[in-house]
C-alpha cells in the first residue's frame, strides 16, 4: 500500500459490504442501507480531486471519464458474461430477455433508470433479478458525468454551487414530488448524499479521533438493526404477494437514510490517515479486506443468490448462505487481484475493453431481439427465433378493451369484472369458458371509480380484492336480482426456472408446488368475507391435499409464466376446471356458487 493509503474508509466499506450482501441474502432487512454509505464515500474521495484540479486548470474531463469507465466497466462486463452464460443454459426466454435487458443496462451505466421504469418497488424486487444491483453504478457513474460538467460551468464559485445543489436535492428528496421508486433509484435524489462526502472533504475538519468508533457504531447500528427496529406490525394482506405484516422501525426509511448519511459523514470528519481507526484498519484481517474488494463483491454476490433462487429455492438455508458467501469471496479476491489491481489504461486495454464491450451487448441484443427464446420452450408454446416477447403481458392485458359499457345488441349474461391483473385473469377465463358466447364482459380497474352506469346494469359484478372494500355507492346501485362476488388469489410458486431445470427427469411435468402459507391465508380469509356461494375459489381448484398446486396443465404446458399470471394454456386450464359440472343450457355457473337462470 502508498504511503497515506485510507484504510480506514476500508473498514467502512467492509461494514457497508457485509450489510448489502445480508440484505440481498433476505437476512439483514436494513442491510440496503450500505449503498448509502458507498455513496457518501464516493462523492468525499471524488468531489475533492475534481474541484482541485480545476481550481488548478488541469483538469481533463476526457480522462477523468476515462479512468472512471476502465474502474468499473470491465468488472461489470465480466459478471454480466458469466450471468448470460448461466442464463442461456436455464433460464426461460421471458427471464432471459430480460436479464439481457439488465446486461445491457448495466454496461452503458443505465441500469438505475431501467429498474426506475420496469420495477419501482427496489424492496420487493431482489430475488430473480440477477443484476437489478447494477442501478448503484448507473447512480455513481451519472454523477461523475454531471458533476465536473456543473462545476466548470461555475467555476468561480463552485463551492457554493455544490452547496445549493446538495440542498436542492435533498429537498427533492424529501418532499412528495415523486414516487419512491424514482426517489431510490434515479440522481436527482440521491445527488445530495455523493455532494455531501464532497462538501466535508472541501471543508475544514478537525480531527476527533474517538468520535470516529462512536461513528462508527451508530453506523453499525444503523444499517444492521434498520435505526432501532420494534417489530413487524400487522397489515391488510397484499392479496397478490401474500404477506400481512411490514417491518417497523423507531423511524420512517427515508429519515434513517439520512442517519446513515450523517454517521458515515461523523465518520469521516473523524477519523484520517493518521488516526487511531486507521491503525485498527491496518490490522484488521477481515473488514478492511472486504473493504478494499467491496465492487467485486458488490458485484458476483447478487448473480450468485438470484440464480440460486431461480433455480432451487426463494430462501438461502445457513448451510446454503455460508457456502454462496465462500463462492463469492473466492470470485471477488481472483477479480480484484487479476483484474481491479491489474487493469490500467492503455491502447490495448482500450481496444480489448471496446471488444468485449460490443460482444457481450450484441449477443444481449440478438437474444433480446428474438425474445429471450434460445431454445423451443413447448411448455410455453414457444419456438427459438419465433418468440413474441410480450405475448403474455399482452394476453393478460387484453381485457383493457373491454374497458367499455355492456354492448346493446345480443343477449346473455352482463358479467362486469373489477380489479388488477388478477382480476384480468379471471375475465380472460370467462372469455376462455365454453360459455363465453353467452356472457357479455365489462371490465374496469378501480373499485373506487367503477363507472354506476355499468354496476347497475351487470348481472353479475366480479371483483378481486376484500368484500369491505366494495363501496355502498356500488352496492347500492345493483340491480335487484345481481349477484357481487370475489375472486380468489392464486399462486403457483415464484419462479418457473426451479421446475424448468428438471426437464430431463421423466417426472417434469407431474410437479407440483407448495402455496406458501400466507397465501393459504389470505385466500381463506378471502372465502370466509365473501362467504362460499359467492366466492370464486381459484386456488382449491388445484391444491391436493398435502398443500401443493399443478404447475403444469394435462397437456404439459406451464399454467403462469410468472407464479401468478397465467398463459393461455393455464386460462384455458382454469376454464375449464370452473366450468365442470354441466350447467343445463341457459345457465352458467362456477364451481363451488349457485347458478342463475338468465
């Protein structure tokens, strides 16, 4: 190591490090918190060297971009490879798609505004996404594009300018102007905690050598226990992910934030080169080595606990854990010695970076271009090279044209169906039935603002979600006669790739999933508000009585593509299923409710 080499900001990002993988192996539930200190990390060792070399006119914008690119560039393209590799052996086209959509995201520093776009919600996105991590680089890399180019448009006064900047984006941040998904994940929102670093380390600070481990463990604190975590607190069930309780903390996620802020920044007024917290980094045999390596763990550790969800379980057992956490170190110290410490700027570094660069992104393009399909996925009714990438988004969403009043002309059965996508399942179903030339669909989204002209003509009003959230000015505007029902919730496991790998064992299509508990829960509680003669029960139609559903149809198609939604087959399956019974002409029925003469 360089004579004034930081370690302690090693022992820092040791302790950030740690916290993030925990997080992204579902153990530690604050641990998304470390980002937030590589951010403030980040801006306190940039800031400074540009606005230095500018005040001394020798800043070149060209090559600070540059050495920027070749710090994080390879090591990305590198991960995003072996991601694709592994994915092209067994994930399914939709999957993969758009993991190629994610390599390609990442490579071009973009990868946050495609998780802005594609999933809002960071919190309950973690599990299959194999490089959804790669938003923090898109974050990093955009500020050191957009930072020197402020600070040379205000020369003069760039300190000041930083200073307005970093208060105009924390107030972004904390007033509600947008949602919190563009709040995580996009500059604007997060300029603010890259500025601050900046600003101390342009300030003048003294040194408070004890101050820096009373920092140090309220970060700890901080990032490990959520800022004082008092439980999990009871909520109105997700009816589409399962879960009735949210974890609670002393204080709201976006104050805690800046806790985390302003201890990494009492941190870092602290301690220095010469302080005592240095010295304990120096010797110190395990957080300040995983500090120094903290990108290359930063970046294998996510691949590796996605794919092992997607491919065996959604939680990691201990024994599982420990042995990902060996593979990731393993992979992090052979990048960080080969590659992180190796790779320098260079005409032929330049010409192999730009190579490798235009391979791994023209194969994510070929193979996004043809819909993720490497392979024929019969169970999916897919043919390699003739995959429509958003046939099924596009099955499902079909009902938004019946978005309508009830057509006049003709007879049959009114049926308006409410609700999400869930509910467009349901109303795809009805099309699918053997009866749907004899019922006439509506369809709307809220419950809230259902159209009355179209309540108060249906016979029948479907909708998915709670009874209590019908609202009287529906119920009261149904016609004498019409009938209000609830449609189930449905679950046929969380990912589709945990059945696809099996494909050579003579038993693939006979296998069958557990519905979580949770899921049982909701859907009995469902039941017993809407009663049973006015419940769709969707998830019994399948369930054995060992708590398993199908994941395939009889014909060896797969039922969802996602766990939840379902293909044309599984429609059709579901259809099917309700419509069992024989219903005497002019009547139709659902299995397990009252048919109504029309």
């Amino acid at each position: 190591m360089k004579a004034g080499y930081r370690h302690d900001l090693d022992l820092l990002k040791g302790v950030a490090i740690i916290a993030v993988m925990l997080y992204h192996a579902g153990v530690c539930k604050s641990g998304y918190l470390g980002v937030d200190v590589f951010l403030v990390v980040s801006g306190y060792l940039t800031v400074p060297r540009v606005v230095g070399d500018i005040d001394r006119g020798r800043f070149r914008y060209s090559a600070f971009m540059e050495r920027r690119v070749f710090r994080l560039l390879p090591l990305v393209l590198l991960v995003s490879a072996v991601a694709l590799l592994i994915g092209y052996v067994g994930m399914l086209p939709g999957d993969y798609r758009y993991l190629c959509e994610e390599a390609t995201a990442a490579s071009v520093f973009a990868a946050n505004v495609l998780q802005a776009v594609t999933t809002q919600n960071y919190w309950a996105a973690i599990y299959h996404k194999v490089l959804m991590h790669t938003w923090y680089l898109g974050v990093l890399m955009q500020f050191y594009a957009i930072f020197p180019l402020l600070m040379l448009l205000a020369r003069k006064r760039m300190r000041l300018a930083l200073t307005v900047l970093t208060a105009v984006s924390l107030a972004l941040y904390l007033l509600p102007v947008d949602s919190i998904g563009n709040k995580y994940y996009l500059l604007p929102y997060r300029f603010f905690e890259l500025s601050a670093g900046g600003l101390l380390a342009l300030g003048v600070r003294r040194q408070r050598d004890s101050m820096s481990i009373v920092a140090l463990m309220l970060l700890s604190l901080t990032v490990f226990l959520g800022a004082f975590t008092i439980g999990e607190r009871a909520m109105p069930y997700n009816l589409v992910g399962g879960a009735n309780t949210i974890r609670e903390s002393f204080l709201p996620r976006e104050v805690i934030l800046l806790f985390v802020v302003g201890f990494t920044l009492l941190y870092l007024y602290a301690s220095d080169h010469e302080g005592r917290m240095q010295g304990v980094a120096a010797r110190s045999r395990v957080l300040a080595p995983l500090g120094r390596m903290s990108l290359s763990l930063f970046l294998w550790h996510q691949p590796i606990f996605a794919y092992y969800r997607y491919f065996y379980a959604d939680d990691l057992s201990w024994m599982v854990l420990m042995v990902s956490v060996a593979v990731v170190i393993l992979l992090s110290m052979a990048t960080y010695l080969l590659m992180e410490k190796r790779i320098r700027v260079t005409r032929v570094s330049r010409i192999c970076l730009s190579v490798v660069f235009i391979a791994v992104n023209g194969f994510a393009l070929k193979v996004w271009l043809q819909g993720g399909a490497v392979r024929d996925v019969p169970e999916l009714d897919i043919r390699k090279g003739e995959a429509d990438p958003s046939a099924f988004e596009r099955y499902t969403d079909r009902i938004y044209q019946y978005d309508r009043d009830f057509v006049e002309a003709g007879s049959g059965l009114r049926v308006l169906v409410v609700g999400n996508s869930f509910a467009r399942d349901f109303a795809n179903i009805l099309l699918e039935s053997p009866d749907s030339s004899r019922i006439r669909l509506s369809y709307h989204y809220g419950i809230e603002d259902c159209p009355l002209s179209r309540v108060s003509q249906c016979d029948r009003l479907y909708f998915f979600g709670w009874k209590h959230q019908v609202p009287d000015a529906v119920r009261q505007n149904l016609k004498p006669g019409a009938q209000l029902w609830g449609i189930g919730t449905k679950n046929h496991g969380s990912s589709n790739g945990i059945f696809y790998k099996n494909r050579w064992r003579e038993d693939y299509l006979q296998q069958r999933t557990p519905v979580s508990s949770d899921f049982r829960a909701v859907n009995r509680l469902m039941k017993e508000e809407w009663g049973r003669d006015r419940f769709v029960d969707l998830m019994s139609l399948t369930m054995q009585a060992d708590g398993t559903v199908a994941v395939f149809t009889p014909d060896g198609h797969f039922i969802t593509y996602d766990g939840k939604h379902l293909t044309p087959a599984g429609t059709r399956y579901y259809a099917e299923l309700l419509s069992r019974g024989s219903a005497p002409p002019g009547r139709w029925r659902c299995r397990g409710g009252h048919s109504r003469r029309r």
